[in-house]
C-alpha cells in the first residue's frame, strides 16, 4: 500500500501533462479602421466548438496551446491565430473583395468553403437589408443582387411585392423562387381573387384587378435576418427541388451571442408623393343640350374667365408617418453551450393615400444548445400580426378620380345635405367615377394576418464521419379579408353594395432529414464528402368565403346586413415526397466536382408521371492555387455547372373539382376546368459557366456568370378549349421557353485608410427569354387577368420574349404606313377587321440594370447609398391613355387644329405599288373620336431608362456612454429620393396586377397606381 500511493499519484501528474489544459481565450476583434465587428465567427479549428463576437467585437472561447483560432466574417478575410501562452488574443479583419476561405451557405443550409462552391450565388447581410427600413424587406434586395429583380406594385402601405430571378421563364405559372429560412421553405402566398365569392361571377369578380393583398414574406422583420443567400440558378438550387426551378432565396435568422444584452432600435418615418399628371384647365366638361355635365370627359366649352380651380390632389395626398420600435434580448452561456434570443418589432405605418395604413407587430424566439458532445438542438419561433388597409387602384381606385374629378369643383364636398354620395354629372351613380375622398371613406379594403412559424432542429453525432441533422417545422397563418364595395359607390351601386369576406387558412408542414459525410481522404491528394436525405412537405389551405349583395342598411357594414349571400369554399393540397444526395470530390483543395440527385414525387401530377429525377453536375478550380505562380497578379477560381430540373403543376391541374352550384336546388357540378390525364412536369435544362477573381490584395474583385436555359413541356394554364367538351379551360404541356444572360459583380474598395475608407459594389444584369413552342399551335398565349385596361395584354407568341406585349394595334400596310378609314380619316385597328391581338415588336425587359453601392467611413461616421440603373425596356402609360380618350390630357390641347394623318386609305390598293395616300382633313374637337378610339399603342413609352436614389442611409457612432449604454447611434435614412427617367408617367417601376399573377403578370403595365413615395427616417440604436 505504501508503494501504491506514490505511484498512483505519479500516474495522475504524467497523466495531467499528457493531457493538454483548456484555458478561456479572450479578445476583440476589430475592422482596418479600429471600429469593433459584431458577429464575427470565432471557431476552433478542426473542431465544433465556437462562438461569435458581441456588438462590442469581444469574444470568448475555450482552447488549448497549439490550437488555431479562425476568425470569419462575410467580406472580411480569413485570420488564423494560433494559441500560445497568452490568454489574450485581438484581431484586426481585413477586407477583401474575394474570401476563397469563407464559408458561405449553400443548398439545404449547408455551409461549404467559398472555394468549393461552382454555382452562381450572392450573398448580402442582414444589417445591410434592415438598414433601409423598408416595410417588406424585398424591395431593398433590387441592386444589391445581380440578376434579382423586384417589382411593388403600387406605394401604398403593405403592397404586394414580386421578385424574380434570371427573368421570366413560365408563361402562365409562377416565376418566384422558392424562400428558405432556417433550412425549412417559408410561404410566400399572396392573396389570389378567385379565393374570393364574387370571383365565381364575371360581373362581380376582380380577377386581380383593381386591388392588391400582400405577399407573406412581408410578414417578417428585417431585424432578424443574419444573412440573406441568393441561389440563383437550377444549379445552385437543384437539391430543394422543384420548388426551387427559379432559384430559391436562404434566410439565417440571428441566434444570441455571449455579451449579447439589451439591444433598442427606433425610428420615425415621414414620407410624401405628388402623384401629379400635367391636366389641362383649358377645356370644361361635356354637356348635354340641358347645360348638364353629360360625363367625366373633357371636350366641352372652355372655362369661362376667371374660374377658381382646385388642387384636389395635393389636397387629397397627405405625409405619411410610420413609426418602428425594435427590443432584443440576447444572450450565451460562458462556454457558448446555450445561447438565447428573444426579440419583439412593432411598425404602424400612415401611409400618403388617405385611409392606407399597415401596422405589424413581431415576436422571435430562438436557443441553440450543446447538450452533449453528440446532441445540439436548434429552436426557433416567429409570431407575426399583420393589419392592412389599403385602397383599390385602377379605374376603380382613387387616383383616377383624382384626376377626372371637375378642378374647378373642390372634391372634398363629397357629400350632399343628406349625407350621401355627391354626384357632379347626370350619367348616374353607377357609372360616374367615385369622388377620391368618398372611395377612400366608403370602400374598404383590408387584411387581417395572424401567422406563426415554428422549426426544430436537432443535430445527432452518433459517429466521427458524419451526422444527421433533422428539422421539423410548421408555417400557419390565417388572412381574413374584406373588400367592401359601398352601396351608393360606381363599383357597388348596380348591386346595392358588395361585401367580400374571405377567411384563408393555410398551413405548411415540413420534415427535413439530412445524413452528411464529412470529407473523407480517398487518396493523398483526393478526397470524398456528401450527403442523402428526405423531405416531406405537406401543404393545406382552406377558403371560407362569403360574398353579400344588397345592403339593407348603407351605412353598417356587415355580412347579416345583406340580402343575398353565397359561399365558395376551397381546399387546397399538395403533398411532395424527396429523397436527394450529393457528392463532392475534392483534388488538393483546388479542383471540386459536385454531383446531386433528386427524385421527387408530387401529388399535382398524375401517376405514373409524378415521379421524376433530375440531376446536377458542376466544378470548381481555383487555378491560384493550382499555379501558384500566378498569385502574384490575381487570385481566382473557373466555375462550370449544369442541372436538370423539374416543375409540377398547381394542385387539381389534370382532373376537374366539383364545386358547389347557385343553380336551381343547389347541388354540386365541375367548373370551367377541364381534366388533362396526361398532364406531366415540364423540366427545365441549364448551363452556367462563371469566374471569380481577385487583384491588388484582395482590394478589387470580379464575379462573372453566363448562363443558358431551356424549357420544355412547359404547362400553361387556363388555354380556351372547344366548348363541346363541357369545359372551358384547360391545362396544357407543349410550351417552351429559352433564356439567357449575362450578370457581373464588382467589388472593390478604392481607398482603405485607419481613419478613411471607400468601398464599392456594382451588380450589372443582362437577360433575356423568348418562347420558342406553344401548345398545340395555338397563335398567341396570355393570362386574362393582365388584360386590365383598354386592348393590350401581356400575350406573347412564338419568337417574341416572354415580357411581350400584344393588343388592338394599328394596322399598316406591307410598307408599315398606317391604314385610314376613308369615311373618317382615321386609322383603322385590328379588331375592326379580324379581331385578332396583334404584335408590334413592345418587350418590357430591359437592356441591363446595374446597382451602384457604395459605403463611405470617416471615423465614426459612415454613409452607404445605392443607386439603381436600367437601361431600356417597353412601358404601357395606360393612365396617360385613360386621361386622354377623356380630354384631360395636355396633349389634347390642339384639338381645334385641323389634320391630315399620315397613312394610306384603305381601299383595296393599299398593298399595291402606288397606294392611295391619305388626304382627308378632320378636326379633334368635332370628331371626338379621334381621341376616344386612340390606339394603346401611342402609349406603349419604349426604350424606358431611370436612374433612381433606392436608398442612402448616415450613421453616426456616439461616443462615450451615452445614456449609460455599452454602444449608441444614431442614423438618417432616405428612400427613392430622386429618380431621373424618360418616362412620361408617375413611376416606371409598375404592376397593374398584384404579386398573386403568375407568368409575367402587369409588370410594365400602369394603369392608376400610385409612385413609391420619398421617405425619410430617423432613428437611434443603443445597446446596453
């Protein structure tokens, strides 16, 4: 026993300097300019354990001596520091324009070393994206994506947003990519009509027309958001499947750090729009031989002298006030083992159209977890309330009665002695357009939004060569809708009144299971990893609507006070069913080939053609490092890729639905949809090839992509059948589209000083698509729901791009002159003649964009601004056109002035050798017609460029403690502030339709929308 002693306690010396002493390693990290960088990765390397720097840049982290520290950051690049005795360790990042050694995100929320990656994806961060303040978060991705372009549809509080990447590719379906948040999808519905009761009747239904309902992904707040990934291709976004056949958008949200604390945000917002068209004040309204006003058009006597005019619209439009409020609590465990984050938003907006508001308050919750060293669980849950108001648009919003309301009658007398509706004109009240102020007041249009995202995650090691990581998650809301159209109002008065309710219930269950293989060496110089899984995602939406015709009372707004009332339910589901894999060889860490696979089952498709696979190939060589030698004038990598992927059908697309029936005793029947038994994906085929480099140390840096689509087999929805089927609508394969483009990044930072710096990002866009088959022949294609005003559409045909335009044009002769009527003078259209939409050669897609950023440090100050540029691209002035078949336009002002068109008659010799040319004299002001039958196609403004401010933003670092907080700031924000452009109308970003259109919708089509307005906020952010 006494021998025994002295020896076990000399094992357990040996044994205590055999094994190496963990110790806390702390330190603060830092920019070139001194300025602390939250968020930075600290990670131990080689292994799982790691942490992220507090606001204040400071970290904490438990390693041994010998062990190496990496430091990461996006656009910062990477630093190893090796542990030594020392127990403090500060860094300084330096930034760089191409980071081969960062880590970015990849499909499926995998993280992969930049270097690997050999598919086109841009990534921006999140505090870049909240910095704008913008509402819905979509609208401040334009510019700072190459290739992404987004669309509002009005600037009205809680507008729809749509946002496409590479172009448009499907005629009719949906061209918006699929959003990732946290690994699980996240809905991004927006509202359609037809969900609506009084979609099931032609003369009630809006068919997307006139009124706009949100897309979901607005119900998030920028605040939470880490960073923002763009996959932006098939290639990059082959292992999500066919959901992700137009690229797919990853969101991180923000997981607590140690030294998080208290963080506050606030910021007040004013904005304001003059929504101001040029209207003559020569001309009075058209009276009958009574002296009373016949219409709302303008071909009358002139005003006499000295008549007192209104500004109805500077006296409608207000300033608009929002105000946001964001508290986070966040926080970690010494040893990083748990981490917290718990965050509240609330903004309440005003906007600058009467009776718009938008209101959003925001609960996040989420806690990661190291149970043990082969457990950690990831937690996180979304709570958002939405409430909107917004006001219809087109003929039947506010902004054309603005317009065609009398200026010499103030539009604020509304109403009469009795309280009703005010009329100025003897046409009645079913056909006068509603006074702006009595629209506003008297017709409602809002959305009620309560949604709930929940997603577990759990990460096993069960093993050193790999894990398994599972999430778990549901995405539920309910939206109740109401659109009222009031009793005594033109679009409610035929009817008595209409009420609209619609309550939509959706939910999104999602299962993803993931089995990665960690790189394992095959060789000396060759090594494997990769990943299988599954996923299981279950959709189910249910609408209970309820249309009410007839008000029994004008003035109490309420199902029960309707006379006639009809429901419509619809169910909604769609189940898909994955399994997946992908394998990444890897040759001394310069050469990468990765190979996928995705099989998918879809319950939208019928059987056996449900099923179907698609692969994808693509490689990556950093020939800097293959060749060392070239490292002294640039640093890069070659990229190259292909995929195949697959697209199904809408739900119920091949066999009809029964549907109940208002008929006699009731009952259940089809509708207009017929069955298509052999209905199956279309699949789409790509090829990217790309460059990355990077020159001058890091200082300046490339990113280039080229690209090339083909679909084929495309479904196109809603086609016109014979009626002797028994149906009316049919969904057909047989389309086929080709796309291409070009898109190109420069990063760069000109001046990098301790106590200056510049740094600069351009994106520029190329791209294009034409269609190349329609089904079974058919001359033209197009969604009816974009036929919103006058005879132009969004149709295209074989050969034209899919951002085309047709309608009633002019007819010409074989030498392109204009054919005159010769019993009036004028020129003849198409539908005169044939009836038949024709084609001019009108594309809406433009030339190129390019977004301009630039960010700007002096000490504690910093300015960061974004300029958008396009270049061409066609736009319908649809409301210039409305204004000037009324007489309001200022180019009506020569109406007295006769003319001779030039053209040739259309007398039979009008394709001879020597047509007759026009000679008949007419003037405007007695042939009216002239102005009332005007072709579309004299508004169709082509060649569109703009340079607009999309947003500046100057913040200021307070130094010291102010009011006691560990860090402070305050900053200026301003949004669309200029905007310089050939266009004639009020905005050239436009959308007649909303967000819910599938294929190109209204994109290029203003028709009464309202501009986005200039806004400008001011905040404070503290941290304590």
């Amino acid at each position: 026993m006494k021998r025994l002693l002295p020896t076990l306690l000399g094992l357990v010396l040996v044994a205590g300097q055999a094994f190496p002493q963990q110790r806390t390693i702390t330190g603060k990290v830092t920019s070139e300019q001194g300025t602390p960088l939250s968020g930075v990765s600290v990670t131990v390397k080689g292994t799982t354990t790691s942490t992220a720097t507090t606001p204040q840049g400071d970290y904490s982290i438990a390693a041994t001596a010998g062990q190496v520290l990496q430091f990461r950051l996006i656009g910062t690049a990477l630093a190893e520091r090796s542990v030594g005795t020392e127990d403090v360790i500060n860094v300084q990042l330096r930034r760089v324009a191409l980071d081969l050694d960062a880590v970015v995100v990849t499909a499926l929320g995998q993280n992969a070393p930049a270097r690997s990656v050999a598919t086109a994806q841009q990534t921006v961060p999140g505090p870049e994206i909240a910095q704008t303040q913008r509402e819905n978060f979509f609208n401040a991705l334009s510019g700072r994506v190459a290739g992404v372009d987004v669309t509002s549809t009005s600037g009205v509080p809680g507008a729809s947003s749509s946002i496409v990447i590479r172009g448009i590719s499907s005629i009719s379906s949906s061209n918006q990519p699929l959003i990732i948040m946290d690994g699980l999808p996240v809905d991004n519905r927006t509202v359609n009509t037809a969900l609506l009761a009084s979609d099931k009747n032609s003369t009630t239904a809006f068919s997307n027309r006139g009124v706009d309902f949100s897309n979901r992904a607005s119900d998030l707040n920028s605040q939470d958001i880490e960073t923002l990934t763009v996959l932006k291709g098939p290639e990059a976004a082959a292992l999500y499947g066919i959901d992700a056949a137009n690229g797919a958008i990853v969101i991180k949200t923000k997981r607590g750090r140690l030294g998080g604390g208290v963080q506050y945000s606030t910021s007040v917002r004013a904005e304001r729009t003059t929504a101001r068209y040029p209207l003559q004040r020569v001309y009075g309204l058209t009276t009958n031989v009574s002296g009373a006003n016949a219409s709302l058009q303008y071909f009358g006597a002139p005003y006499p002298a000295g008549t007192r005019f209104y500004d109805n619209l500077d006296g409608f439009l207000r300033t608009g006030f929002s105000q946001n409020h964001n508290l986070t609590f966040s926080g970690a465990t010494a040893d990083n083992t748990i981490n917290y984050r718990l965050s509240t938003s609330f903004d309440k907006e005003a906007g600058v159209v009467r009776s718009s508001s938008y209101s959003r308050a925001n609960i996040t919750g989420s806690s990661q977890a190291r149970i043990n060293s082969w457990l950690t669980t990831d937690l996180s849950m979304i709570y958002s309330y939405v409430n909107n108001d917004q006001v219809y648009k087109g003929d039947i919003g506010p902004l054309m009665g603005l317009m065609l309301w009398p200026q010499n009658d103030d539009a604020r007398n509304y109403l009469t002695a009795a309280g009703t509706r005010r009329l100025v004109t003897v046409i009645g009240a079913g056909t006068e357009l509603d006074n702006p102020y009595y629209n506003v007041a008297k017709n409602k249009l809002n959305a009620k939004t309560n949604r709930l995202i929940t997603n577990v995650g759990l990460i096993v090691t069960p093993f050193s060569w790999g894990n398994i990581k599972t999430n778990l998650g549901a995405d539920t809301y309910t939206s109740q809708n109401l659109a009222l159209r009031d009793p005594l109002s033109a679009t409610g008065y035929t009817f008595n009144g209409l009420l609209d309710q619609a309550d939509v219930i959706t939910r999104n269950l999602n299962a993803l299971t993931v089995l990665n293989v960690y790189d394992h060496p095959l060789t000396s110089s060759v090594s494997i990893s990769g990943l299988v899984g599954n996923q299981v995602s279950d959709l189910k939406m249910t609408s209970d609507a309820q249309i009410g015709i007839g008000f029994m009372d004008p003035n109490f707004v309420s199902m029960n006070n309707t006379q006639t009332r009809s429901n419509s339910n619809t169910i909604e589901q769609r189940r898909l069913v994955s399994l997946f894999g992908q394998a990444v060889l890897n040759y001394k860490d310069y050469w990468y080939v990765t190979v996928t696979g995705r099989n998918d089952w879809t319950s939208t498709i019928p059987r056996p053609r449900n099923s179907f696979f698609y692969p994808s190939i693509s490689s990556s060589f950093v020939f800097s490092d293959a060749f060392p030698s070239v490292r002294r004038f640039v640093t890069g990598k070659l990229r190259i890729g292909y995929a195949a992927v697959g697209k199904d059908a809408r739900p119920y697309a091949y066999s009809p639905a029964l549907e109940s029936k208002t008929t006699s005793y009731g009952g259940y029947g089809y509708g207009f949809w017929g069955p298509n038994l052999k209905l199956k994906p279309e699949f789409k085929r790509s090829v990217e090839g790309g460059v990355e480099l990077s020159f001058f140390n890091g200082r300046l840096g490339l990113d280039a992509t080229a690209y090339r689509a083909v679909t084929k087999d495309q479904i196109v929805n809603d086609i016109r059948g014979p009626y002797a089927t028994g149906f009316i609508l049919f969904n057909l394969n047989g389309a086929a589209t080709r796309s291409r483009g070009l898109e190109l990044t420069v990063r760069g930072t000109p001046v990098s000083r301790p106590s200056f710096s510049w740094d600069m990002t351009l994106n520029w866009n190329s791209a294009g698509a034409i269609v190349t088959l329609l089904p079974n022949g058919i001359p033209e294609s197009y969604v009816s729901d974009t036929w919103l005003y006058g005879n132009v559409r969004n149709g295209t045909q074989v050969g034209l791009s899919t951002m085309s335009l047709t309608g009633f044009f002019y007819l010409r002769n074989n030498q392109g002159k204009l054919l005159i009527d010769p019993a009036t003078g004028l020129p003849v259209r198409s539908n005169a003649v044939s009836g038949n939409f024709v084609d001019r050669g009108y594309d809406r897609q433009p030339d190129f964009t390019i977004g301009l950023g630039n960010t700007f440090r002096f000490r504690r100050l910093s300015v960061d601004f974004l300029l958008d540029i396009r270049k061409g691209g066609d736009i319908f002035n649809a409301t210039e056109h409305y204004l000037t078949t009324r007489g309001l336009s200022t180019e009506t002002l020569d109406r007295d002035q006769p003319r001779v068109i030039d053209g040739v008659l259309r007398d039979g010799k009008e394709n001879s050798a020597n047509p007759t040319p026009n000679n008949i004299v007419f003037v405007p002001s007695v042939q009216t017609q002239y102005y009332t039958n005007m072709s579309e196609e004299l508004f169709i403004e082509k060649d569109i460029n703009w340079l607009r401010l999309r947003d500046i933003t100057v913040r200021y670092e307070i130094p010291g403690k102010f009011l006691k907080a560990r860090t402070a700031s305050v900053f200026l924000t301003g949004t669309d502030l200029f905007i310089i452009t050939n266009y004639t109308g009020l905005d050239p970003i436009v959308n007649g339709n909303t967000a819910a259109v599938g294929g190109s919708g209204a994109v290029g089509i203003d028709f009464g929308n309202f501009p986005m307005p200039r806004g400008v906020n001011f905040g404070i952010s503290v941290g304590f």
